[in-house]
C-alpha cells in the first residue's frame, strides 16, 4: 500500500510517500528526519507483525511547514528521510 501524506493547494503540491510493501522497519528514515516528522507503528497488515514507517499525526496536516526546510528547490536533490531509505520505500513528489 502507498500513504501519501502532504497537500495539494493554490501553490502546487507536495507529497511524502511511503510504500508500507516495501518498508522493512529499519527506522533508519526516522534517525535522518532531522525535525522528528516520521515514527514507527506496528505493521497491522505484515503478518510477521513488524514494523512501518508513518508520518506523525501531529505533521499529517502541516506537512508542508514541517519538510518546508528539507524540501529542494529544485528537483534533483532528495530529501534525508529518502537517502537513508535502502529498500526505496519512501519518495517525494511536488
């Protein structure tokens, strides 16, 4: 399943997206977040019963003002929580 978390408005859009298929609950997104947006939640569809990563209910609706610092001015550069995630489960789009 793909979360897409961000905003859509007058000024464009912008989306963190993670892949719970392929999160492998390493956390290691949540380490590099530098302003605590992401945590980890127990994985209710993962039969192993693991773990996924989530954007925190307190950043769901002011994502745009929370990864504001992160976000690139252009397109080329990726976001800390996108570098450090080996199997590729997070992206971001805008």
């Amino acid at each position: 399943m793909r979360a897409h978390y961000g905003y859509k408005d007058g000024s464009g859009d912008y989306f963190i997206i993670i892949d719970t298929d392929k999160c492998n609950g390493c956390a290691k997104c949540v380490e590099a977040c530098p302003y605590q947006v992401l945590e980890m939640i127990s994985n209710e569809f993962d039969i192993e019963a693991g773990t996924m990563a989530v954007v925190k209910e307190e950043h769901r609706k002011k994502i745009k003002y929370s990864c504001a610092p992160c976000k690139p001015i252009t397109g080329e550069r990726k976001l800390p929580c996108v570098l450090a995630c080996q199997p590729n489960a997070i992206e971001h789009s805008w």
